[in-house]
C-alpha cells in the first residue's frame, strides 16, 4: 500500500471509529469533549481556524479583535457540535429531534404553496447548523428528496457518509465519478416532483456565477437557479442553526425570481438573489456559519474565468 493508500485508510478508519466511540459516550461527556477539541483548536489557530476568521472578518467588518476572537471560538464550537451530531444522529431519538426542529421552523408556508401549485421545490442553503437534522424534518414531512455531495477519499470513508444520509431518507447522488452528470438526474427527480436540497454558497468548480457576497467578488454554484429555470421548480432560500437551548431552528424563505428574459440572465440573477439571502442569514447568526475554506476570489490562488451565465 503506498503512502496515500495508507493515508486514506488511516482516515476512514479514525472516522469508523469516531462514529462507533461518539454513539456508546453519554451525551453530557460527549459534548464536553467536543467543546474543548473546538476550544483547543482555537487556540492552536490552523489553517481552518485561520480562514474562519478571514471569513467572519467580512461578516463582521466593525469587529474589534477581541469580539472577532470571541466569534472565532464560537464558530468551532458550533462546528464541533455538527460534528458530534453527525456521529450521534444515527441513535438519537428522531422523532424528538423532528418535533424541536418543527418548533423552531418559520416559512414551511413556501414549501406548501410550491406542492399546492404543482411545482417541485429547491431548497438551497449555505453550511450553516445542521443540516443533516434539517433533513430529517422535510422527510417527517412526507418529501424524501435528492442531494448531491463531494466524492470524499477514500472511497469507503464516502460511502460511509452517503449510508449516512441515506439511512436518514435521502438519496444521495456523487458529484463527480457517477454514471451520469448529476444535473441530469437532478432534472429527472424534479420533473417527476421530487424535491432536492443543495448546500450551494461555495462553489467547488471554481468557474460558478460570480456574485457580490458581504461587498465581495466570490463565485457560488448556479446549478440551484439554472435547474429553477429549466423545470419550472420553486427555488427556495434556507438556513439553519443551533438553538441557546440545545435544539435546531429553521427558515425557508420566499421563492427566488429569476429575472430575465434569457437562461444565462435568469441564472445570474437567482444567483445573486440567493448570495443576498444568504449573506442576511449569515449576518444574524455568524457563529453557525461553517465556512473554514477558502471563498472569496481575493484569497483563491487560481482564478478562473466565469461562465457566462451557468455551469454546465
């Protein structure tokens, strides 16, 4: 086995571990755990703590650096606590999880009025809470739906993931390396009325719609407007947090109008309408914004030139 072979099963197999360790700790231990590997980190100031910063720094321009380190901190804790979430959904109480989430989610109306009018529905949402709890609300509500994710190495830790979230209700389509583009199959499910989620403020291809987001050049995916223009689906904003209290809150927000007469418009405009919503949800609670890679065109090493319009 060679270097990155070995690599990638060290990581699947700390990850194996982790999901089987995390679930059998009682919940308080398991939090306390959580919180001082997110606090340790703070300190220890990595790369990823390093770029959660320069993020926040743009959320947050007024910030005195004692107020931003405060932010910082509270960033990796909320981000350790999706991590301890994701290894301990699979046993918690769904139902309960379901009912706390319910009791927190404003806008559901949109989800209903796009099902009452005949359309499919897009909810598109940045990397904010958790997402995966979200999930598990929308299929209480009777729409099991479709998302794409990043092809992970090595390829067991991915399908570990995908188990994951399928054994939460979702059907869970690979980025890159599938049979088919999953545009394509995105397509498909809305056609038929199946709904998709994707998490869509950062764009992995790099050569995504370039929008303004916090007063600043950054790309984000089109795939989330371009298939609202194609099918005809309602293209929904979201977002998602921790409660003080220990639960899960929730907003959808009203459908995104694509303005324009031609594609290439109406994909650009949707685009930049969702970069807004999310920079206003964003801006109200930054500290469950999970954004420790790079996003803005100033801090990418590579730039690229933009579609014009969509990706492909």
């Amino acid at each position: 086995m060679n270097v990155g072979g070995l690599r990638d099963r060290v990581a699947d197999l700390g990850y194996a571990a982790g999901w089987g360790a995390v679930k059998a700790l009682p919940s308080p231990f398991a939090s306390r755990a959580f919180r001082a590997f997110a606090d340790a980190a703070a300190v220890r100031n990595g790369k990823g703590a390093q770029q959660l910063r320069k993020n926040l720094r743009r959320v947050r321009p007024q910030a005195s650096d004692a107020e931003l380190d405060e932010l910082v901190g509270a960033g990796l804790r909320s981000y350790a606590r999706y991590w301890l979430e994701t290894f301990r959904l699979p046993k918690m109480d769904h139902q309960a999880v379901v009912a706390r989430t319910a009791a927190e989610t404003t806008g559901a109306e949109h989800i209903h009025a796009a099902v009452r009018a005949g359309k499919s529905f897009i909810l598109a949402l940045p990397h904010m809470g958790n997402w995966d709890v979200a999930a598990l609300w929308l299929v209480a509500q009777g729409y099991p739906f479709t998302t794409v994710a990043e092809r992970l190495k090595p390829e067991s830790l991915f399908d570990r993931f995908v188990a994951f979230r399928e054994s939460l209700g979702m059907e869970v389509l690979p980025l890159t390396g599938g049979s088919a583009p999953p545009a394509d199959a995105l397509r498909d499910r809305l056609r038929n009325g199946r709904p998709i989620c994707l998490v869509a403020e950062r764009d992995l291809s790099r050569n995504g719609v370039e929008v303004q987001f916090f007063g600043e050049a950054t790309r984000m995916p089109g795939g989330p407007a371009l298939l609202a223009a194609t099918t005809g689906a309602a293209l929904l904003p979201v977002s998602t947090w921790f409660t003080d209290d220990g639960g899960w809150g929730q907003w959808i927000g009203p459908p995104i109008e694509l303005r324009g007469e031609r594609l290439a418009e109406k994909v650009r405009t949707g685009t930049q309408a969702l970069a807004d919503e999310f920079e206003k949800q964003i801006a109200k609670r930054p500290a469950d914004w999970h954004m420790l890679q790079k996003l803005w065109l100033t801090d990418l090493s590579v730039r690229t030139a933009p579609l014009n319009g969509h990706r492909q």
